[in-house]
C-alpha cells in the first residue's frame, strides 16, 4: 500500500486558511511526499512571511518552500484585489478556482482525498459562482446527488468519536419542512450506514435520529410531521437496517445530552450512539460546535474520494493576528489519509468491492 494521496486546497486567501495550513503543517508528522497544496505560490510565500512576523518563533509554521505546490496563477486584477481580512469577488475567484482544480486532478486518479480549507460563500457569490459551499460543488463536478454532510470529532476528554449527519444543510429554516420527505430521509441514512461500515468499520451499531418539531411534536400537538409521515418512515428503515438500532425519534433538545456526556466525561457509562441524525442544520451543528468546535470536521460522504476540511470558516476578523487554531486542520488532513487507508485496506480484504 503506498501513502494516501492528499491534496489540500488553501481556502480564501483573504482569511485564515493558509494560516491554519501552515501551522498544521508544522507538524512533520503529517506530511508526506504524497501530500500537495493547491493555490497561488506568491501568496502562500507571503502570507508565510507574514505570519513570521506576526506571531512568536516559538510558534511553529511550515516553510512553504519545503511543500510540494501546484501553482495557480490568478490573473493580475484578481492577485491585486486580494486584501487579508477582506472577502470579495476576488478572493471568492481564487478559492473556487483552487478547489476547481483539485476536484479535476482527484477525478483523473491524481489524488485520494481533498482537504479544503475554507472558503466564504458570499465571496463565491460575489465572484459569480452559485454553490451553497464547497460540498455542492464537489458534488456537482462528481454528478452526484446522492452525498451528505458529516461532522466527525473525536473527544480530548474520553476519545469517544461524534459523528453527526445532517439530512438538510445549507437551506433557510423556513423551507425546511418542505424540503424533508421520506426519500431524502431514506436517502440520508442509507449513506451514513454505508459510511460507518466502510469508513469506521462498523457492521453494526446504533443510530440515533432526531425528530423535526419541539418534543418530536408532541402527538401532533406541537408540530404533525412526526405523526404524518416520520414515525411511519422510521418503522419502515428499522425493517430494511436490522443491524442497527435506530432510536427516534428523539426530541430535539434531549438528543444531544449523552453524546454531551460521551463528549466531556461527565457520565461514567453514557451510552451514546455511534451516530446522529439532524433533520436541519442548527439542530446538528450547534451541539456538534458546541462540543468540538476547535476539532471537528466537515466530512462529505458519498463521494467517488475522501473529503475533509476543518468545521469553521474564513475567520477574515482575525485574518491579521496570527491567532487563528489549527487544530481542526490537523484533525482534518490525520482524518483523510486515516480513511483512505481504511478504504485501501477494505478493498485488499474484499476483492470484489
């Protein structure tokens, strides 16, 4: 088995991603000959010397012209217009770019896994790209519509692994009834099943799924989704995945309390699940920040390669200090190369796959 094959795309130039980059990095334990940036070389040297700069020696920073590199060229209205701390049209242009090409190079068996740091989608609008995020464009240039969005965090506290998908992403509240049907659903936990059986190794386990109203509607006094339709298509899942336990559907607001405990250590035996199921995104991804803000990571599963990136974004308030935490990233790229080894060593067991 050779390395993984990461490349990591640098994110919008304007805010903190080649910063965290280049302090993951730091770390020479995950780099390797098989691991490439995508982005602007002239950027990335002077964001580097910069940083220098900016915060202590003793804080460590990878030298750029140590990194295997695929230089991106930007025209010189877009290098000119790129200004730290500031998303605009500019750095919107660049970041789509770079992760354009990394998505092709992945596609053509260059690469196994893609790291993205992040990008500001107000920029990508700005630049005249219409994507929610990066998730839908990796899925778009892959022709898929069959993807998710997974958070994975392991905790400092206990080691106990969070894993969080959600069913709808980044949509407004109020569409989000009309978004959610039974086929979406369905279409949702068959990928996180297949993603703990051929990511995580899990054969079996427990699912916990939450519902969609206050108190999962009360009977139907607070919200009648749970007894239209949800109740029914979770009777229908427990028949087709008896492997698994799925437990649902969980109120909202008590869902999260054991995987809380799993997460801090404040319960000796807590009984989390394996994996959750958020119906919208606040609902999974404000207990999911709450816990492993610093180190959780956005995973996206169903794709043909392996994506990760850090679960925060460009941070352009704090662009200049220094300052930002790179713990994310590392977790990030450690995740990707973990997981096409999984991958790798899946296939040697299993032939036929």
């Amino acid at each position: 088995m050779q390395q993984p094959r990461l490349v990591i795309t640098l994110g919008d130039p304007a805010g903190i991603g080649t910063e965290v980059i280049l302090k993951a990095l730091s770390d020479r334990s995950l780099v390797t000959d098989n691991l490439t940036l995508i982005g602007n070389r002239d950027l990335l040297i002077d964001r580097y010397r910069y940083l220098r700069q900016q915060i202590p020696a003793t804080i460590e920073l990878a030298n750029p012209e140590l990194l295997n590199i695929i230089d991106v060229p930007l025209a010189p209205a877009i290098r000119d217009g790129i200004e730290i701390g500031k998303g605009n049209a500019t750095s919107g242009a660049a970041s789509f770019t770079y992760l354009d090409l990394a998505i092709d190079r992945t596609l053509a068996g260059q690469f196994d896994a893609i790291v993205t740091a992040p990008i500001a989608k107000s920029a990508w609008l700005a630049a005249g790209h219409h994507f929610p995020g990066q998730t839908e464009l990796l899925a778009s240039k892959a022709k898929l519509d069959r993807f998710g969005m997974l958070f994975v965090g392991v905790s400092p506290h206990t080691g106990w692994t969070l894993r969080a998908l959600l069913a709808t992403t980044h949509i407004p509240l109020a569409q989000v009834s009309q978004t959610l049907h039974p086929a979406l659903l369905s279409l949702k936990l068959g990928l996180l099943v297949e993603c703990l059986r051929e990511d995580f190794g899990l054969e079996s386990g427990t699912i916990a799924i939450a519902g969609l109203n206050p108190h999962s509607g009360e009977g139907g006094q607070l919200g009648r989704e749970e007894v239209d339709w949800l109740d029914s298509w979770l009777a229908q899942e427990r028949q087709i995945y008896p492997e698994y336990k799925l437990l649902g559907l969980l109120p909202p607001d008590t869902m999260w309390v054991k995987p809380g405990q799993a997460w801090f250590g404040t319960h000796a035996q807590p009984q989390a699940a394996d994996a959750y199921l958020a119906l919208y995104h606040d609902q999974g991804l404000i207990p999911v920040k709450l816990m492993a803000f610093d180190r959780a990571i956005n995973m996206t599963i169903g794709l043909p390669f392996v994506r990760t990136s850090p679960d925060h974004g460009t941070a352009f308030d704090i662009a200049r200090l220094g300052i930002a935490d790179a713990t994310s990233m590392s977790a990030a790229i450690d995740l990707a190369a973990k997981l096409v080894t999984a991958r790798d060593l899946r296939k040697i067991a299993n032939p036929a796959l």
